[in-house]
C-alpha cells in the first residue's frame, strides 16, 4: 500500500463511512425508535463506495457491516426506519474498529499521514469514545 492509498483510503474509511455510521447514531440518540431513512440511505451508500475501493485483511469485518445493513433494510418492509437494535450497533462498533485497526496497521510505516487525517477527523475513530456531536 502506497502512502496516497493509504490516505485516500483511511480518509474515506473515517470521514465518509465512519462519519455517516456516526450521524445515524446520533440521530437515533434524538429518535431512540426511528431510524432517520436519509441517513441510513447515506450509510449503505458510504458502505458501497468503501467496499469498491477497500483491499485488505478485514474484508470479513466489512461483509458483517453490509450484513447488518442489509437486514436492517429488509426490516424496513415491514416497519418504517426500523431503529438499529442494541446488538446491532455493538456489532457495527465491533466491526469498524476491526476495519480501522487494520487500516493503522495496513500503513504503520505512514504515521504522520496517519495524525493529519485523524488531526482533522470530525467524527474521531472507532477506538475513541463516541463524540456527541461532531459539527464544528
């Protein structure tokens, strides 16, 4: 992996799909019984996007996030914006701090390209404590 590959890919992985992981989160901490169907169509698409251009060793972790995506779109047949359920977010959680633990170690020899991105990282990593709200 490149140094631009690895901040192209690290850069999407914590902005984009993290990100939107992180606005449905908190979306759903305003409407604990809705999710925002907005969000999470932006979510799956962030999935699919970062599923196109990922090559890595936590492809698994990445299969198990669109697993969830996919049932909770399925839910939505029969409820409208289903919440995730308490399971399903500590499995998200899970799976995109696998994702990101692989990215750090994917590009170790990349450390100050690492701290720029995190430097400006509105929606932190999955390692740190969830942020209430990251608008700046």
């Amino acid at each position: 992996m490149t140094e631009q590959v690895f901040k192209n890919v690290l850069s999407r992985f914590l902005n984009n799909y993290w990100g939107a992981f992180h606005e449905v989160l908190e979306a759903q901490s305003v409407t604990p019984r809705r999710l925002a169907g907005s969000l999470f169509e932006a979510l799956r698409a962030e999935h699919h996007a970062f599923e196109a251009m990922y090559v890595g060793p936590a492809k698994s972790a990445l299969d198990g996030l669109g697993h969830i995506w996919r049932d909770v779109y399925a839910r939505r047949y029969q409820w409208p914006d289903p919440a995730l359920t308490h399971d399903e977010v500590k499995k998200a959680l899970q799976l995109f701090e696998e994702i990101y633990s692989s990215l750090v170690h994917q590009g170790q020899k990349y450390a100050a390209a690492r701290k720029d991105i995190l430097k400006d990282a509105p929606h932190g990593t999955p390692k740190e404590p969830l942020r209430a709200d990251a608008a700046r």
